[in-house]
C-alpha cells in the first residue's frame, strides 16, 4: 500500500532528545506526512505524544510510561496498513431496468383488463389460479398464471408498486431480461410447490409470490457474493435483510398466502446464490436481455394459451 514511510522506534535504540518535553521516549521515526498519519492512531487511543523534526526525519515522542503501548498500537497500525487489499470493484448498472418494470406492469394490467371482462367466455380466476387439488403435476401453467391474476384493485396495486420498485433493482443489476425470467421461474417455483404442498381447499393468486422472489434474487445474490476480507457476519447481512421484510411484508390476515411468500423467499434466495456462486450475469450484451424478456413473455404467453385450452 502506498503511503508515508516510517517505522517504529524498538526500544532498545538510542534514546533521543526532546527538549519540549523532557524526558521523552521515541517510538517512531520517519516523513513528516508518516508521523503525522501514525500520529492520529495515538489520538485514538488516548496516547499523548510530541512531535517533531530530528534532523532529516520527523519523530513522534511518548512518555516513557506509556511507550510500550504506544509501540504496540503503531506496530500493529502499520501491520495492517501494509496487508494488499482488493481493489473494490465498481458496480455499473445495466440499462433499461425501468423498461423491464414498465413492461410487468403492462402484463399484470393487461390480464387484469381480461380477466374483469370474461375474454373469451372464460372465468380466468377459475382457469389460472393455484388450485391444490390438481396438484401441481396435473395443471402445471397455474403456477405461472396464478402470478398475473389479483381478486381486485387494492391487490393489483399493492403488487404493481411493490414489484415495480424491486424489478428496477433487479434489473440494475441481472439486466431487465434475465431479472424478470428470472423473477418468474422462482415464483413459478414456489407456487409449483406451493400448490403440492398445501391441502386440497388452498386456492391463491397475485403477483406476491413473484415479487418476494425478486427481492430474494437480490438477497440471495448478496449473501452469495465472495468478498475478501470482509466478516462472516456482514455476508449474512443482505440475507438477514430479506427475512426482515418477509416477516414484516409476507404475513398478515388469514388471506394472505404466508406459504406462498415463504417459499417464493426460499425459491429466490437460491437463485440468487446460485448467480452469486456462477458469476452471472456473464454478458451485458443487450441481445443476451431481449432474449430472455422473450422468453419471460413466451413462457407466461404459453401458460395462459395451456390454461384456456383447458377451459375450452
């Protein structure tokens, strides 16, 4: 690490004189800059010192009471000043992250508008829902449906500017595409087995699942994040973050679907350890997004074609 340059005075060197505070020990000598730097560690620790030239160099001046800690604390200043530390990589967003957001909540608005009209002679709520007792095998596409449909106004809009404002962090940082195909496998994931694993009278739908999958992406992709140096309990700390706001946001009345965040949590989380761990995103080449926000759309488009065929 670069810097001012000194070193620490052992004791058994000559004594120097200081004629401001006589008698004085030495305990470091170097640059005026250095002793000024090294100065500021005896301030912390409530050391008093002098400081002063001696000839070419500067040298800082303890009591000789206090010399022997004042020559631990530099020693192991200076220890830890000269460890190599890795240069901080710097975050560069990706573009196009409000697109990505604009475009989810034209989806979930869209299927709002048909499911509210009947499109098609078909009760949409009834064909796209989770529903337990087909299983999860049976009726695959309501995992992926159920994401988009919402019991009335209050639902749609609490999942629309929550998801919005979590899609955008996403999508700063996987890119618009991979955050939301993303975002809807882990949902679709978690209703997948939410759908198994609750009794056969458990119906569900909205956008909730979905949602706390990407805030988990993001909590995920932090504790999964290899940082050097830093300790044990900061690289839990995005995780702890996510289960916070599952706690605070995931429970409430007996409507909502606790399960279904839990596992939409779980189902993220991994996910975003698993990029964390791979290294993804590995490309910022904007074909790599538009590929995978078509398949987003495609797979919800495939979905929904599944679930009125049924219902025809």
């Amino acid at each position: 690490m670069a810097g001012p340059i000194g070193r620490v005075v052992e004791p058994d060197n000559p004594s120097y004189e200081n004629p401001a505070v006589p008698p004085a020990v030495p305990v470091f000598q170097g640059t005026q800059a250095a002793c000024a730097e090294f100065g500021l560690v005896l301030d912390a620790k409530g050391l008093p010192y002098e400081r002063g030239p001696l000839g070419e160099e500067w040298v800082l001046w303890v009591s000789p009471g206090t010399a022997d800690m004042a020559r631990e604390e530099l020693t192991r200043y200076a220890a830890e000043r000269s460890e190599r530390r890795e240069p901080r990589s710097h975050f560069v967003p990706f573009a196009g992250s409000f697109y990505g957001a604009a475009l989810y909540a034209f989806v979930l608005i869209g299927i709002a508008y048909c499911a509210g009209i009947d499109l098609f002679g078909v009760n949409w709520l009834e064909v796209g829902s989770l529903d337990s007792r087909v299983g999860g095998a049976g009726e695959w596409w309501r995992a992926l449906t159920a994401l988009t449909l919402h019991l009335d106004q209050e639902h749609l809009m609490g999942n629309l500017l929550f998801g919005v404002g979590i899609g955008v962090l996403a999508g700063r940082v996987f890119g618009p595409g991979v955050a939301w195909l993303s975002v809807v496998l882990a949902g679709a994931a978690g209703n997948y087995l939410d759908m198994i694993l609750s009794p056969s009278w458990h119906r569900a739908v909205g956008a909730s699942t979905a949602v706390f999958a990407a805030l988990c992406l993001l909590a995920g992709f932090g504790w999964g994040r290899d940082r050097p140096g830093q300790d044990r309990p900061y690289r839990w700390a995005p995780l702890f973050a996510g289960i916070f706001l599952l706690a605070l946001l995931g429970a409430g009345n007996e409507h909502v679907d606790v399960l279904g965040h839990l596992l939409g949590f779980g189902s993220g989380t991994a996910l975003g350890w698993i990029f964390a761990r791979a290294g993804v995103p590995r490309s910022r080449r904007p074909a790599w997004q538009m590929a995978a926000g078509a398949a987003t759309l495609g797979l919800l488009g495939l979905a929904w074609s599944a679930a009125l065929h049924w219902s025809l």
